[in-house]
C-alpha cells in the first residue's frame, strides 16, 4: 500500500493533468451539441469495429467447428457408401442380410504441409492411437491427397500425391482403360497418366478415377479429369496429364482410409503359385 502511495505522489502532475482534461471534454461534449453527435458517432464507430471483430472471431472458430463436423460426416457417409452387403440364403428362403464395411475412414486434419519440392510431404495430426497406420491412402473431400508413410503415436506423415516416389494405379471412368499416376509435371495442379496405349480413345475432359488394385485408395476415388493428351512417335502410350480435383497447395481436412480386407487379400496373392 505504501509503494501504491508513492507511485500516486510522483504521478500527481501526470495524473491531474488527466483529471483535468476529462472533465474539460466532458464539459465541451456536454455543452456542444455538435461535438457531442460527434463524439457519439466516434464512440459507436469504435464500438462497431470491436463488435465486428469479436463477430469475425466467433464465425472463424465456428466455421473450424462446422469443418470438423463436416469431414467426420463425410467420412461416415464413405464408409456406408463402400460397405459391402451380404446376403445368406437358405434353399429359395432368404434368412439374413448384413452389411460389412470395407473401407473404414478416420477423419484428420493436415497441419504441415509441402507442395513445391521434388518430394513433397504433409503431416496429420493423428497417429497410431488413433488407428492410423503405415500404407493407409489418405484422401481430401475432392480427390487423392497421399499415402501415410510413417505414423508415430499421435502423428503421421504422408507422402503427398505431388511426390515423385507417389505411384498410383488410376483409370479412365468412360473407357475402364488404366494405368499409373506420377507426378513429373513439376506442377501442384497436375499429374501425368502413364501406360494407356496410343488404340484407345482418350479425350480433354474424361474423368480420371483411382483403380483400386494396390490396396490403398479404394475403387472409384475421384483423382482429376484430363487436361491435355499429346503423342510422341517413339512410344506407344498416350502422353496424359490430369488435372487433379483436389487443390493440394491448401490441403485441410482430409480422411485416413484403411482395408479391412487387406491383410486378407495380401495373403491370398502371397500363397498364389508363380511360375
């Protein structure tokens, strides 16, 4: 309390001063009719830019929310769509019918990420205790976005679909025709659909979708559509570049997808006889 008092002693000047220049603008405002419509017209401008910020705020956090909200729906309404009905019948009797899911999807959200490098990356913030694992297809509300290439308990890095160690089998949706996404454009926007034989029709604008057939992205993933189709005399292929329907220079909210039947499968191909 005593160094309280002497803080006020050496501020007396400073502090009268003030004192005094309040009660000298209250006197003009109050009798000046002109001054005082333009002080309340400054005060409820003030008032306005602070009631606006704090409204931009609240909208920014409740968008973050909503978004949130929205990618944990979405990946819901994925997993239905890909579930898989089986149906068990007894003689002309049917006597069950279940639904499996094959692809289960878990929400996450990119917090780093790369675009312009020769090896390009994002991380996740999601990891092995949340059911994310290594070669797990990591995917946007668009299109592809990546394959996780590590995960550590909380955490995951994918290695993004602008990455030229990324190699995915695709297709065209028109024709079925297929073959493997690789990004040496050099361009975050595209990528380039190696192996379709120069005999097929391909044309601008047909739709390129995943395949499916590495156990990554599940079937009929959205990739991009065809942007150009040149021909080079000396190979057979088509020399494709897609266009992809996923902005990956702003990648957020994406979802981790996993196959449920792939330690399966993977063991049915291993068992196979090879000549």
């Amino acid at each position: 309390m005593r160094d309280l008092f002497r803080f006020l002693f050496r501020q007396r000047d400073n502090l009268l001063f003030l004192l005094l220049l309040g009660l000298g603008l209250s006197m003009l405002i109050r009798g000046n009719m002109h001054q005082r419509a333009e002080w309340v017209s400054t005060s409820n401008a003030a008032i306005g830019e602070v009631y606006a910020l704090r409204n931009d705020v609240v909208a920014y956090t409740d968008l973050r929310v909503g978004n949130i909200a929205l990618n944990e729906a979405l990946a819901r309404e994925r997993e239905r769509a890909s579930s898989i009905v089986e149906r068990h019948d007894s003689g002309a009797v049917r006597t069950d019918t279940l639904r499996h899911i094959r692809y289960r999807y878990r929400a996450a959200q990119a917090i780093n990420s790369t675009t312009h490098k020769a090896k390009n990356y994002l991380t996740l913030d999601k990891g092995t205790l949340d059911g994310v694992d290594r070669n797990m297809g990591v995917i946007g509300a668009n299109g592809i976005v990546g394959v996780v290439r590590e995960a550590s308990p909380h955490f995951a890095s994918v290695i993004s679909v602008l990455n030229e160690d990324h190699v995915a089998s695709a297709q065209i949706r028109s024709t079925g025709h297929f073959g493997l996404l690789r990004w040496d454009t050099r361009d975050p926007r595209t990528v380039s659909l190696a192996d379709i034989d120069k005999h097929v029709p391909v044309s601008v604008g047909d739709t390129v979708v995943t395949r499916g057939s590495e156990g990554v992205y599940p079937p009929g993933i959205l990739v991009g559509v065809i942007e150009s189709v040149t021909e080079d005399p000396g190979i057979p292929f088509h020399l494709i570049v897609v266009r992809l329907s996923e902005d990956l220079t702003r990648a957020d909210h994406v979802q981790v997808v996993s196959d449920l039947m792939k330690a399966e499968r993977d063991s049915l191909e291993a068992s196979a006889p090879r000549e």
